[in-house]
C-alpha cells in the first residue's frame, strides 16, 4: 500500500512523510479516523515507507523485494492485531495471529471495510470481538525480538478501542519505553474509549472525513462509474469510502434499516395513549433484539444519522441532507418538523445511551423497548 493510493487524506500523508525525513518517528502514536476514511490504508502504506525505505515523491521506489512482501501482507518485520472472537469450542484464547489468512483477505478485498465487515468475514457478527490479555502477552513477545531484516518493527493494533483493561495494563510499560527502532501505530474510531493511561502516552493524530470530491474520484477511478452516478453516491456516503462501496453495490442492510427506523417512528407517534400500538413497539424490539450486537449498534447509529438529516432539513440546511429515502410513502420533509432544537438533544442522548449498554452486554430487547418508549414522549414534544 503505498500513500498513492490512498484516497485523500493530503495533509496526514504530507506529516507521515516528513517524520521519516526528518528522522522524528514518534514511537507510539493513535490515529483517531472516522470510520471508511483510511486509517488502516495511511497505517500499512506508513510502515511500507519506512521499511522499504521508499520515496513516493523521487523515482526511488525503494526496496522492490520489500514492497512484494508488502503487496501480500507477510512482511516479516509487520504486525497487526485486530479485535476477535472464538468461532467454536476448539478455538480457545483467540488472538490475531490464529486469524491472519483471514485478516490478508479482508484488507485485500475491503481495504476501507468497517468492524462489522470483519465480523462477518470471520463469522463472529453475533459476537463482541475483543483485544485481550493473550493478545497482549504476545504483542510484548514479538516486539521484544529483533527485527528480520534489521531496521524497523512495526505493529498495527486496528480498532484499539476493543482492547480490554487488562491487555491496555499489559501494555503501558511497552508503549512507554519500547525495544529501540519500534513503532506502534493505534487504530481507532474512538477516542473516547481508549483508556487515559494509553492516550497519554501516544501521539494523537487526528483525520477527517474524506470530501464528497475525494470520494467521487475514487469511485469513478476505482469503479469504473459515470460522474453523476458517482456524485449521488459520494453525496451520500458523507466522507465514508466503505459506505459508498456498499451504497453502490445496493447494501440490502441501508434497506432493512430504513424499513425498521420508519416503523419505529410511526409507531411511536400512534403509542401515545394507544396501548395496542404499544405492543407493536415490544414486538419491533423483539425482533431486532434477535440481531447480533453489532447489527443492533449500526441500526442504532443509522438512526442517529436521519434524525440529524432530518434536523439539518428543518433548519432549511438542504444543501447538507444527502439522505434519500427509499420508501416511497415516506415524506422526509414532512417528518423533518418534528424533530427540531427541543428534542434534538435527548434524542441524540437517548441513543447513544442505547448504544454504550448494548456494547456492555445489556439485555437488547429492555434496551430498545425502553429507548422506544422514550422516543414517542420526544417525538410529541412541542418546538418553542
């Protein structure tokens, strides 16, 4: 993976470049990238600078047996660790190495693929994948030995937020003072979830969402698509490549969703002193509680992005609603009145709450029923 070929990202490329020229490589750093912007490609095309010692902008294209390896992901002195789940019985203290077949795979074929993508490829979408204890002892093993080919070692901890405290414990001492010429780069989507102990000790890089122009291009170079088709859906993956490839290929899950948000709402607009409709409320929640977690989560952050779009609608903020409905008898712009600077707030709360208790384990069908209930007291609030 070279920065070439990555999508946008101009600045963060321009820095990552320059600590390699200036022999500044910071040891321990976190890349803190919304989901479908590239953190995973900048992590892998950053370690292939340094280890192949390339220069993208000169002719030198560095070490051509080193960017082989690259290419298929087995070079020796390149790590990952990533979050996983036992798939069966015999499958006991599951660590990343036990999965790298896999792991080459998904980076191949969806290079800005989602925590949810990796699940459903290893076939644990059911499970909560983790970065554990065992995980850790053996990132402390490997790093403790000499690098192959004798310059640096680098390892890639993708969706560091999933590391529990007991492997982030395990690892203070080495992302404080590591073995020398070894860099660790922490991949996450949240920030908030990494532990204070760890965070303090990283270097924190922040990016952005790609552009709707950055996504555009790469779909009609990539894809192979006409320029307007490419706008609509750069319109509304809203700076996430992932989203846009999914979009394009016609996500049956963006559907299903959509069909469970528009049930959910207009059953919660009838509820109010309608008993029987309640019911239908306890059934909906039923139903999505039968989901595995991650599928329950991503729902519940879909609804999190229409309530925005259709604030962002009332407010007369047009030029920034991407969202299309697919449903043909919903009016988007006939619910967008109802939720409004009143009852924004709690709405965003109240789903985000839903969220923290289903990643910790909490009992889905109370969850969603509880978070129903409360929607249809927000969903009648009165604007001013």
């Amino acid at each position: 993976m070279l920065f070439k070929d990555i999508i946008g990202q101009e600045n963060i490329k321009k820095f990552l470049t320059q600590t390699v020229k200036k022999g500044r490589i910071p040891h321990a750093q976190l890349f803190v990238a919304p989901q479908g912007s590239g953190a995973l490609q900048m992590a892998i095309a950053y370690a292939q600078y340094i280890l192949c010692n390339n220069d993208e902008g000169k002719n030198d294209t560095g070490d051509q047996n080193c960017n082989s390896k690259f290419e298929k992901l087995i070079h020796p002195d390149l790590h990952f660790v990533f979050p996983v789940a036992a798939r069966n019985k015999n499958e006991k203290h599951p660590i990343s190495d036990m999965y790298l077949e896999e792991w080459r795979r998904f980076v191949k074929e969806s290079p800005y693929g989602s925590l949810y993508n990796w699940y459903q490829l290893l076939g644990i979408e059911n499970k909560q994948g983790r970065i554990g204890v065992d995980e850790a002892e053996n990132i402390v093993k490997k790093l403790a030995l000499k690098s192959y080919e004798g310059g640096y070692k680098v390892m890639i901890i993708w969706m560091a937020e999933k590391m529990n405290i007991s492997a982030a414990n395990k690892l203070l001492k080495l992302i404080e003072e590591p073995p020398k010429n070894t860099l660790l780069l922490l991949l996450t989507e949240n920030e908030e979830q990494i532990i204070k102990t760890i965070l303090s000790r990283c270097q924190v890089l922040q990016f952005g969402s790609l552009s709707e122009y950055d996504v555009k291009e790469a779909l009609i170079k990539n894809e192979n698509i006409d320029e307007n088709l490419a706008h609509k859906i750069a319109h509304r993956a809203n700076g996430n490549y992932n989203k846009a490839i999914h979009l394009l290929h016609d996500d049956a899950n963006e559907l299903v969703f959509e069909n469970w948000f528009i049930f959910w709402v207009r059953s919660a607009f009838k509820a109010k002193g309608n008993a029987s409709v309640v019911q239908d409320l306890v059934g909906w929640s039923d139903e999505i509680a039968k989901t595995g977690r991650e599928t329950q989560k991503r729902f519940l952050l879909y609804c999190l992005q229409f309530f925005r779009q259709a604030l962002l609608l009332n407010y007369k903020a047009d030029n920034l609603v991407f969202y299309e409905p697919q449903t043909q008898n919903f009016d988007l712009k006939k619910f967008a009145p109802f939720v409004h600077g009143e009852n924004i707030e709690n709405i965003n709360q109240a789903l985000n709450d839903a969220v923290y208790h289903i990643e910790r384990n909490g009992n889905a069908k109370i969850i969603l029923l509880d978070l129903s209930i409360k929607l249809t007291r927000f969903l009648h609030q009165k604007e001013g």
